[in-house]
C-alpha cells in the first residue's frame, strides 16, 4: 500500500471540505450578527423616548468593532452629550430604568431580550447553506 492510496485521496476530500464548512459556519455567523444588531437598531431607534429636541434619537450609533482581528461584532450605542453636558447613554439608561422619580420604561431591555435565541438562528443558517 503506498501513500497515494484511495483512502489518502478520501482523507484529503474529507479536510477539504472541513474547511469549506468551517468558513460557511463563519459566513452565517456573521451574516446573522449583521441582521440582529441592525434589528436592534431599529428597535432602539422606534422604541427611545422622544423628547422636545430628538437628542437621544439622533444619538443613536451602530458601529461595528474592529479593535480585535478574531471578533466579530457590533457597539449599538447613544453617543454624545447633550447640551447641560449629560451622556446620552447614561440618560438612555436612566430611562430604561427609571428613578425614584420616573418609572423606567425598558426599551433598552426589550430590544435586548430579542437576542433570545440568536444561536439557534445562526445554527438554522448554518444548516441553510449546507444543504
């Protein structure tokens, strides 16, 4: 039996496609990460409260991440402050929350609650483009 055999040949196929499914399964997690943050978006974006100037809705971010080379993801963010000087992510926050002064009206922790279930999402995609 020498080293170019048949089962040689079979081995060779079978990492082959190893490779080309590890790079599908990295394709459908990144394509299901851009679908969630954009739908958090726009969750954040028609559930923020609206005050008299829009400053907290115009504040709104999507940025996606590239400090690390092996992550993938997205920041989904109130940026800015407004004019007394306030963070718009910390009265975002103030108003997802409440006070003892106002109740919190949760859009931050709704729009959150909608990752539920992300990976399995991922996994149909995944299995979507192997078929």
């Amino acid at each position: 039996m020498s080293w170019n055999d048949g089962v040689s040949k079979e081995l060779n196929d079978y990492f082959e496609s190893l490779g080309k499914k590890s790079e599908m399964a990295v394709e459908a997690l990144q394509e299901q990460i851009d679908i969630e943050a954009e739908e958090i978006r726009k969750e954040l974006e028609a559930t923020a409260p609206k005050g008299a100037t829009l400053g907290l809705l115009n504040s709104l971010t999507k940025v996606r991440l590239t400090a690390r080379k092996e992550w993938y993801g997205y920041s989904v963010t109130f940026e800015g402050k407004n004019r007394r000087g306030e963070p718009y992510q910390k009265l975002a926050n103030i108003l997802n929350y409440g006070t003892s002064h106002i109740q919190g009206t949760r859009f931050i922790s709704r729009a959150i609650r909608n990752l539920r279930g992300m990976d399995a999402r991922i996994a149909e995609r995944f299995s979507n483009k192997t078929k």
